[in-house]
C-alpha cells in the first residue's frame, strides 16, 4: 500500500437488440406485352429481396421456436447478467484493497507517534591525526507505550538515542521536550525513555494518545502495512506496502574481520519505506495496531523495497522490564561516580585473536576505589554495567554519567581462569569520587 494504486473499472452495458423480420409483398399483374429484356439491375435487386423475406422467416421460426419450446431467452439472459455481477465483484474488491484510503488508520496512530533528536559527542579523526571530539546531531522515531502518574514512556531504537548527551522529543503538537533514558537493550536495539508529566501542558496531552499494540504472531505475508515515522527529520511521514516477509533473520557485517554474523533477532519484512530517521518508528496494520517496531533498511544498488522492523510480540518482554526501571537523569560532573579502573579497550580482533571477551581490559586499580573494594582486579574485563552491554571505555565512561558518587551499581566482569578460559560474574561495586 506504499503507493495508491487506481484501477480504471469499466462499466458493463448490456444492449438489447431487437429483430424484426417479415414484409407483405403484393405480387403486380402485368398485362402481356411483348417480351422485353429485364435490365440486370432488376434482376440483382428482386433476388436480394427474395433472399431477405426467406432469411427472416427463417431467423423468425427458429427464434419463436427456442423461446417457446426451449426456453432458451430466459437462460441466456440469466446468465448473462450473473456472469456480470460476478466480474464487476472480483473487480471492486480488488479494487478496495489496493487502492483503500489509510488516512483514517494515520488519524488514530498519528497521536501516539514522536519525533527524537539526539545531540551527541563523537570521536572523529582530524585531519592532522588522532582524533578529536565533534558534536553531532540525529534523528528517530518513538511510539507512546504508557502513562503514569509521574511519566510518559516511550519506546524506539537503542541506536536512535546511543550515546545522546541530550534527548529532545517533539510530540504531535509540535511541543518538544527533553527526555531521560528509562533503559536500553543493545541485543534487541530497544530502548525506552521518559518524559516527566510535569513538563507536559494540558493542550499536549490532550493532543497525543497511547498506542494500541497488536500481535505479531498473527501477521500474514500480504496484508497491507503502514510506516509511520520520522522520515530524514523532516517530521512524520507515511508510507504503505504490504509485509513481505515475517522471521527474516538480521545480519551483521564485522567491520574488522569482513565476516557476516548472524544476530539471532528475527524481523518484519515489508515493501513500505523506511528510511533514516523512521528507526523507532511505528509498523502497524489495517487495524491502527502497532506490529512492529521500524529498526532498518536495507538498501543498495541491486536491492529495493525491503525494510524491516522488530517484532512487537517479541520483545514485548523486554520493553515491560526496560519501563520498569529507573528513569537515568544524568548527573552533574561533579558529582558523577567513578568506577576506580584504568584500561583499554577489547576490540572484536583483538578478542578472537588472543581468545578473549569484548569489552574494557583492566590495566590497573585505584587504591582504595569502589573496584578495589568489591575484587576487580588487574586481568577482569569489564562487559557490562547495570544490564547494559560495554564493549569500550567510552561507552563505559558514558554510562556512569547517570550515577552519582557513593551510588552502588552492579558491574558484570569476566575473569580469566587458569585454563584461559573466561568466567562471568556480576558483583555490586559503590562508586567512588573521581580524583585528579
């Protein structure tokens, strides 16, 4: 249903003809007279004439005959005008399907669709070498999951909000407002952030609605699909197609070894478009439902008509225990915690060449840190902070932004055992004050 499609429906007019035949010829008594030579034209003309009266007649009995002893007249017209009915049906309905108006399903869903911006600080290389930080800007999509007393919740994409030092949501009004991080989960690309009801007037809840989740389990290849969402940032946007696909298996190219993996995350395929800026978006049916959660595309020379989304039934799991969490506000620098470690980063090379985990290395200790306390020591790499994946010190680094000195957090690490193989465990470590 990406694009409307008008079918030109041509109407079926039935023409009765009606037959007449039969004329009265009156025969002329000649006198007799000498013979003369008939002209030829004469002679063309009478026998025309002949030929009519004998056709007509016969046209005529044969007619009189079907309709009163056969009942031929009945039957063919009947048959006529059902085989009509039924051509003009499949029509129509063809027609409906294909060329059927959404804008009443895009009222219903529009409400409960927001647009993100991420501002965020990335590491770029200059153009002397190294690197060097760069404020960058980004668009996504989210779709209003909740409300409670206290937030509005919605969910999108782990990538849309990635690294964010600042979220800013814009709702159906055109109100934008700063939003926190509720959770993540980087395996699934799922996450959910929060918006303080305090912070929203009247004039915008009354503009904006929860949406209506479905059942993916129940979708059927086929049947029409709808992506809303924040298309390039330029704001919403629709677009229609059908699902392609349900169960597609979502792959990742390794940028350093060039090897594709496999992500054991099963996705929606439809011919809608979804581009950037639609990731977090809305995938709903003909029903207004949310089905699934607009996450990529698939895009390339050879390749058109394939986005995905995320199963809403599949990780519906996930996003309760994501609204379930506490809201991450970050904290003032000067009152952030610190972990108490040096290190550097386990890339995936380096991971699979010297068989180790991805994620932070610990070089070294603080003295008397929150790390020295609860038994991280030198050899630990450090994966995980409060169930979020780390696989660098500076997605470390952002983390901790959201807890404060003396804050307890669990850290999840893997420890090297003699056999060089890697135990994981969880322990619970109280952030320290940073020192110069």
């Amino acid at each position: 249903m990406e694009n409307q499609y008008s079918y030109y429906n041509p109407e079926n007019q039935n023409e009765n003809t009606k037959f007449t035949g039969g004329s009265d010829f009156n025969q002329p008594h000649y006198e007799k007279k000498p013979k003369k030579k008939m002209p030829k034209a004469i002679i063309v003309i009478g026998c025309a004439l002949l030929f009519g009266v004998v056709a007509s007649g016969t046209f005529l009995t044969t007619n009189f005959i079907g309709n009163k002893i056969l009942g031929l007249r009945d039957s063919v017209q009947t048959t006529g005008e059902s085989s009509a009915k039924v051509n003009s049906t499949q029509l129509n309905q063809s027609s409906s399907v294909i060329t059927s108006d959404v804008s009443d399903v895009v009222d219903k869903v529009m409400p409960s669709l927001v647009s993100i911006t991420n501002m965020s600080i990335q590491e770029v290389q200059s153009f002397f070498g190294g690197y060097q930080q760069q404020q960058s800007e980004s668009a996504g999509s989210g779709i209003i999951i909740s409300q409670t007393d206290k937030e509005l919740l919605m969910v999108t994409n782990n990538h849309v909000v990635e690294g964010s030092q600042t979220l800013t949501v814009t709702f159906a009004d055109g109100t934008s407002v700063e939003a926190n991080i509720k959770g993540t989960n980087a395996d699934h690309d799922i996450a959910v952030i929060a918006v303080p009801m305090s912070e929203l007037s009247d004039e915008t809840l009354d503009a904006i609605a929860v949406a209506t989740l479905g059942d993916s389990t129940k979708l059927n290849i086929g049947e029409p699909a709808i992506a809303i969402g924040n298309a390039l940032g330029y704001g919403q946007s629709v677009t229609t197609g059908v699902i392609s696909a349900v169960d597609r298996e979502s792959t990742t190219v390794d940028e350093t070894t060039g090897e594709t993996v496999s992500s054991g995350v099963k996705l929606i395929q439809t011919d809608a478009a979804i581009n950037p800026g639609n990731s977090g978006g809305a995938l709903v049916n003909a029903n207004g439902e949310v089905v699934g959660i607009s996450s990529s595309k698939l895009a390339g020379t050879m390749v058109e008509g394939m986005g995905y989304a995320i199963p809403i039934s599949d990780v519906s799991d996930i996003i309760s225990d994501l609204m379930n969490r506490e809201t991450k506000a970050k904290v003032a620098e000067k009152d952030q915690g610190f972990l108490g470690i040096t290190g550097f980063d386990v890339d995936s090379q380096s991971a699979e060449r010297y068989h180790m985990p991805t994620g932070v290395y610990v070089e070294d200790v603080v003295k008397g840190g929150g790390a020295a306390k609860a038994g991280i020591t030198k050899g630990n790499i450090v994966t995980g902070l409060e169930g979020v994946s780390i696989d660098n010190m500076e997605e470390l680094q952002r983390e901790l932004q959201y807890y404060a000195k003396g804050e307890t957090v669990k850290v999840t690490i893997e420890i090297p055992e003699n056999n060089g193989e890697y135990t994981e465990k969880t322990i619970e470590v109280t952030l320290g004050e940073k020192t110069e």
